[in-house]
C-alpha cells in the first residue's frame, strides 16, 4: 500500500538528474476580482465539468506562455472569451449535425 498510496508520485532519480531540472514559475495573480470569477462564472453556463477543466488548463498555459508569468483580468478575460466562443462554435455545429441527420 505505501508503494503505490502513500508515496505515489515520489520519483527516485539520481541526484545529478535533479540539477538539469527547473521549478516552474510560480503563477502571480494579479488583479483577478470575486467580480470577475462571477462574470466568468456567468459566460460559462452550461459549461461540463470538463470544458470547465480544460478553460483552467488554458488559463494555466496562457499565464506560463506570457512574458511575467502573471495573469492578469485581461489575459483571464481573454482566455475565458477565446473558451465560450469555441463553446458556441461547437455547439452550432453540434446543431448542424442533428439537422442534417433528421432531415
């Protein structure tokens, strides 16, 4: 049990191994209200579980793949926009689909 429980996720490199490695970034949140967690909230009703995983994810890239390593209401805006777009999108076309098949 303690194999594959307790220390899951321990890894038992050598220690020259370890130099070659870096931290990532520690994410700074800079900016990013209860007001706009609401608004966001807001654009992604009807979101599943999963689309939700996969905006945090890209939040989560977006924030790494920015010069400061901030995320900021504008790159969390940005994102959350970029997501219910794509949502929609697939939704519409999700619609098209069901048409064509019942015509």
């Amino acid at each position: 049990m303690d194999k594959y429980i307790v220390k899951a996720g321990d890894k038992h490199e050598k220690s020259w191994l370890r130099l070659f490695r870096h931290k990532p970034q520690k994410i700074e949140v800079k900016g990013v209200t209860e007001d706009l967690i609401r608004e966001a909230a807001a654009k992604t009703q009807g979101f599943s579980g999963r689309e939700i995983a996969k905006l945090m994810a890209s939040v989560q890239a977006a924030v790494y793949g920015s010069k400061d390593c901030e995320l900021t209401p504008g790159l969390f805006r940005e994102v959350v926009d970029y997501k219910v777009a794509e949502h929609q999108q697939r939704r519409r076309l999700a619609a098209g689909d069901e048409q064509k098949q019942n015509a």
